[in-house]
C-alpha cells in the first residue's frame, strides 16, 4: 500500500496549530440578495464542525464557499471578506477551483454515484488527475474503500454497477470516492439526509473514524446528528452567525437566546 | 420564553414541572403535620402523615415517568434538557425529605403514649429552619433563581450547627432525666431535621444547575482538595 497517497502530509512547525479553514469577515450573496453577513470562524484541523440554523440561514452557501461551489451559480459570489485554506486566499484569481477541490472534497445530501462499477467510481478521481498505474489504482480503490467502511461489503464485486448498492452503501461509496483523491478537508451537506438509522449510524461511525485523518465541515438539520458526531458547532441565522463554540456548550447552555431558541424547538 | 414548536412538548415540559412542585407541597405539608403532631402530641396527625407518604412516592414514580417519556419523544436539549434532570433529581430528594416526615410522625406517635417532655419545644428553632429552607429550595426552582439556591448551602451550615447544640443537650439528658427513649427519639427528630436542610441544600443546587448550567455540588471538597487540606 503506498502511504503517501493517504496519509494526511504532516504540518510543517509553523503551520501546526493552524486552523483548517480561516473565514474572516465574509459578505456573500447571489445577485443582488445578501445570504452571508460578515462571518469570522476558525475551523481546526482534524476536527468535525456541524453547521445548524434553519432553512436559508447560509450554511449552506458557506460551506459551498470552501471549496467555490458556488461559482458553478450565477451572479453568486463573495463581496467582502476572505477565505484561506492552507495558507491561501481560495477567491484570489490564481487558484483554480478545480484544484481546490482536490483538497477540498464534498459529499452531498442525496447520494451521487456514476452510473459505472464501484471500481472506477473510486478510481474516478485518481485517473482524472492523471494516475494510471493499475496496481496503484488497486491500492487506492482498497484504501478508500476501507477508509469508507465499505471495502468487506463490496470486495467481491467491484466491477458491479455502484447505483446497484444500497442507500446507504452509495453513500459511503462516495465518501470513499472524495477519499480517493486524498483531500485534506471534506465538506458534507446533510449527508444522512436520504439514509436509515442504520446507514445514518454507519456514515456517523465513519466520520468520528475519518477526524483522525481529514477536517470535516458538515451541514446538517438533524441536531441529534450535530451532538454525537460534531467537536464544534457554529449557528447560523438569517446569514449570520450567531454562535460558535464547542458542541457540548452549544446544545448544553448556549450564550444566545436565538440558539438557545432555534436548538429547543422554540423558533418563533 | 417563547412556544415550542410541538405544542405536546410545551404540555409536557409544564406538566412536569407543575407535578414537581404539586409533589414540593405535599413533601412540605408532610414535615409540617409530623411536626405538629409532635409538638402537640397529636397522634390523628400523625397517622395521617404515615398514609399520605405513598401519594409523595407515587409522585416520584410519576415525575419518573415524564421525565422518561420528554426524555424519548422530544430528545431535549439546554434548558429543557436540565429542567427534566433537575425534576428527577428533586423528586427524589422531596421523597426522601417524606420519609423524613413518616420517621418523625411514627416517633411523635410514639411519644405521645407517655408524659409531655418540655424539651420538644429545643426542636422548633431547628425546623423553622429546615422549612425556610425547603421553602426557599422550592422557590429557587420554581422562579429559576440561581441566587437563592447558591445561598441554601450557608444558610444549612447553620442548621447543622443547631443540630449539633441541640444533640449535645438532648444527649446530656439522656441519662440524668431517666426518659432515655424519648430523649433518643428528639436526638433522631434532630438528626432528620438536619437531613431535610441537607436536601433542600440539594435541591438548591439543582435549581443553580437549572437555571445557570452550573453544577455548584462538591465544591467546598475540590476547594479543600486543591489546597491540599
């Protein structure tokens, strides 16, 4: 197994300590209409951040800020504010969205596979990218797949069309295939959404594993979610944050009324 | 605060807290009637006090019950979450403070078969206390007064302080007055009495813990243990 491929490169003196994600004063909107206001937040590394608020408070938008998702949405774009990922500026005109989503990998409410096998949905990435060595696709296949708790379920017939698998196994098989390409983030919008208890258990226990591994950022309604699997929990209202601290104080006595509000079941 | 967005869930949450509080009376009445029934030799009284002790166990049972039942449907969280911790928490104490009350009515019962013993009367500074605190134990949660509740664990050194004269006395009399059992029974009373400051004093703490989420108990241990006393 080639290690380099997977194991998360170790930070060099100066940058240990270093948050993830550094968002700092951000204004976003789409055209004309304002959807973030001016959000600071520090996402450390190896960590999981939930972001909770209601239906169009953002939270959305900002993680699809992280790795400019939001390019793909016209008119839609930050007017204020930075966003630095590993020490750059991701909105200066010298990155290139498509390879920040290299580092930056998401997975999506409703479960993407290709149409194709299992085999190349993981390989897709890598072979994008330019690796075409068998034996190192195999490699990272099994890695992946491993990573993503899949690989004993679907060893023995990797060549099988991946929307053949269940719900739940989609889902982790795109886990697997954001994996494949070795990011050091990785974004989840509401990923438990269209699972079971049982999927939804499974993706849980992977994602407190993955920590170790990736900072992950995920967006979720389920704030039962937020408290078993988040470290820290930001709350968003009407395109701001309100609150950001860690999981435990948020849902156990939260600084703000609004949070405290939105989390009991009281939003007016 | 504003309603929750379940209408049942806000039904619930008040029906726990107003059963709490239905159980804090009856838990007071308790110790007040077993009181009286010792001071004033009172033995309906106190027969009275023995039967109604398995209404204050039903509503233990009960304030259970809701709790679980929030607890399963609704998962609260913050605030709601500490108001049913905080109810358990203080049910079972109002039901030990009744069993309190069944001890003192069975030797006040007792008592009551032989001669009046003027010394009772050493015990009425001691609950007037005791009550002030179970009082204001009660109010701290009602009201979610932090403030009141942190003063309850002062105000009930000063209840132990009593228990400790009073015992010294009623223990000095034990063998010169030649009534030793109705002596040992006071020094009992006392030593429930001192119990029941003890958990109001809790109680308070669980109210500190409702409404500030801050959990006061142990503290004057971690302060000894840090300075290494």
């Amino acid at each position: 197994m080639s290690d380099h491929v997977f194991e998360a490169p170790e930070l060099p003196e100066c940058a240990r300590g270093i948050p993830a994600i550094q968002v700092r004063g951000v204004d976003f909107s789409y055209g004309a209409t304002q959807v973030l206001k001016n959000v600071t937040l520090d996402v450390p590394a190896n960590e999981v951040v939930a972001f909770i608020g209601p239906s169009g408070c953002g939270k959305t938008t900002l993680l699809r800020c992280f790795n400019r998702m939001n390019d793909l949405v016209p008119g839609a774009r930050v007017t204020k504010g930075s966003i630095v990922i590993e020490g750059a500026d991701i909105n200066a005109p010298s990155i290139d969205p498509v390879r920040l989503r290299r580092h930056v990998g998401m997975v999506f409410q409703k479960y993407n596979p290709f149409p194709r096998s299992i085999y190349d949905n993981v390989a897709y990435g890598p072979r994008t990218l330019g690796e075409k060595r068998k034996q190192t696709l195999d490699e990272i296949v099994e890695e992946s797949l491993r990573r993503a708790a899949l690989w004993d379920e679907v060893k023995d017939r990797l060549d099988d069309i991946a929307t053949g698998l269940s719900g739940g196994q989609q889902q982790r098989l795109c886990i697997a295939r954001t994996m494949a390409v070795n990011p050091e983030i990785i974004l989840m919008d509401e990923p438990c959404s269209a699972l079971d208890p049982i999927a939804t258990g499974l993706v849980e226990d992977l994602i407190l594993e993955l920590k170790a591994h990736y900072t992950i950022v995920i967006v979720t309604h389920n704030m039962q979610q937020a408290t078993r699997v988040s470290d820290r929990t930001a709350f968003f209202y009407l395109g701001e944050l309100i609150e950001y601290d860690s999981t435990r104080k948020i849902f156990e006595n939260p600084t703000h009324r609004r949070t405290e509000d939105y989390i009991t079941g009281r939003f007016g | 605060m504003q309603h929750h967005i379940l209408k049942d869930f806000d039904q619930a949450v008040n029906t726990l807290r107003a059963e709490v509080l239905v159980m804090a009376g009856l838990a007071r009445m308790n110790l007040e009637r077993a009181m009286r029934a010792l001071f004033e030799r009172n033995l309906e009284l106190a027969n009275a006090v023995i039967a109604d002790d398995n209404e204050v166990d039903d509503y233990e049972r009960k304030i259970d019950q809701l709790g679980m039942d929030v607890l399963v449907r609704f998962h609260p969280v913050a605030t709601d979450l500490r108001l049913v911790v905080a109810s358990m928490k203080i049910s079972m104490n109002l039901e030990r403070i009744s069993d309190h009350a069944v001890g003192i009515a069975k030797r006040a019962r007792k008592m009551s078969q032989g001669p009046e013993l003027a010394d009772v009367t050493l015990l009425e500074p001691l609950y007037t206390l005791a009550d002030h605190l179970l009082r204001d134990a009660i109010s701290a949660f009602s009201d979610r007064n932090a403030a009141l509740g942190e003063s309850l664990g002062a105000r009930d050194k000063e209840l132990d302080r009593m228990h400790k004269d009073v015992t010294k006395v009623f223990g000095s009399r034990i063998e010169e007055s030649g009534r030793s059992a109705d002596y040992l029974h006071l020094i009992l009373i006392v030593r429930s009495l001192e119990r029941v400051g003890d958990m109001a004093a809790n109680i308070g703490e669980n109210a500190v813990f409702l409404d500030e989420a801050r959990d006061i108990r142990h503290e004057e241990s971690r302060k000894h243990a840090q300075n290494g006393d």
